[in-house]
C-alpha cells in the first residue's frame, strides 16, 4: 500500500470518528497518539491531517497542532445562510426535466432519515438530511456549486454534533424536519420550484438559529 493510500485510509476512518463524535469540535488531534491508535506511522497521520485540513474537517495552527474545526456563532450563521443561498440554486437545475427522474436515486437519504428519527437517534437523522442535500447537488451537475456546497454540508455536519451536544433537538422537531424534506423532494419531482424554495426556507432558519444560540452560550 502506498503512502498516498494508507493517508487516504487513514483519513477515512478519523473523518468517520469526527461525524461519529469521537472527536469533538476543537478537539486535538495529536499525531503520536492517533499513530498509535491506528497503528500507522506518524507521517501517514500527518499526510492524514493534511487532507482532512483541505476538505474543511480541521484546522491547524502554529504551537497548537490540529484540531477538529471549531465555530462561532457567527460562522455557524454564515454557514446556513450560505447553504440557504446554494440550495435553491440546486433546485433550480434539478427540476429540469432530464434530472427530474434521478431524485428517486437519493430518497433512500429520506427513508434513512425517517427511520433514525422513529428511532430518536438525532445525528444519524441530521446526517442523511445533510446527505440527501450533498446528492441532490451532485444530480444537479454543477460542479462548481456542488463543490461549494459539498464544503460547507461538511462544516454544517460538524456544527451540527455541536449543537446536538449542547441543545438536543427536540423529537417532534426533528421529525418535522424529515417530513419536511420529503415534501421538497416530492415538489422538485413535480417540477415544482418555488414551493421547494418555500418549503426548504423553514429548514435552514429552524438549523441556523438552532445553532447560533447552541454555539452562543458554549
């Protein structure tokens, strides 16, 4: 295996631990001690963080090393209001009628979704959200603003492990949310723009100011 795919593999799995809340947002990440851990060399954790840092997951600075990326209220806001801006911009490409039959390939995200909330398990519910979103960007194919989005669903992630730590979303919430999101589905299947618009508005409001107020009183 060479050095560029043990990094990849090890990536893999600290991006995995980082959406499963092994490390948390501002967390370090000490290279001997993850070596360690995956039993890889240090180099290969270093060329690890390295990617991570790329894709948006950490952060590193002089004198302090690598940590899981951390933010403030502000950034949280910039966050949502951005993908507010990105999604309909998705929608609108998607509802063209030679995309339009390819939205049944992500509404296993909406099952998915479905499922982990009836079985309150939040973070798995927000993550297929987030996903359903990051695949439609893809069926969109618009490269450059499924780029853009795809780098900040990562950020919204993050925030979101956050949020749920310091304020759980309430059940009912969350469940609405989900159904709310197959309602957008099902109103870009029909072709239908603006009442996508209007019903995904809600969602990003209820998620930003969710987490404006979580990140504020941390």
């Amino acid at each position: 295996m060479s050095r560029n795919t043990r990094a990849q593999a090890a990536a893999s799995q600290l991006r995995g631990e980082i959406l499963g809340g092994v490390y948390l947002s501002g967390e370090r990440l000490r290279e001997l001690a993850v070596a360690g851990r995956l039993q890889v060399s240090q180099s290969t954790v270093r060329d690890a963080l390295a990617l991570l840092e790329r894709e948006g997951w950490v952060v590193s600075t002089p004198r302090h090393g690598t940590a899981v990326r951390a933010f403030t209220p502000a950034e949280a806001d910039d966050v949502y209001r951005l993908i507010g801006v990105l999604a309909p911009l998705a929608f609108e490409w998607v509802v063209d009628a030679a995309r339009k039959p390819r939205l049944r390939e992500i509404a296993h995200f909406l099952d998915e979704a479905r499922a982990a909330a009836g079985d309150e398990q939040t973070i798995p519910a927000l993550a297929a959200l987030i996903g359903w979103l990051g695949a439609l960007a893809e069926i969109a194919d618009r490269p450059v603003t499924g780029e853009l989005l795809a780098g900040l669903l990562r950020r919204a992630h993050i925030i979101e492990l956050v949020r749920e730590a310091r304020a759980p979303l309430p059940l009912p919430e969350l469940s609405a949310l989900a159904a709310r999101h197959v309602d957008v589905q099902r109103a870009l299947g029909m072709g239908d723009y603006d009442l996508a618009c209007r019903l995904y508005a809600p969602v990003i409001e209820t998620l930003r100011a969710a987490a404006v107020v979580a990140l504020a009183v941390g």
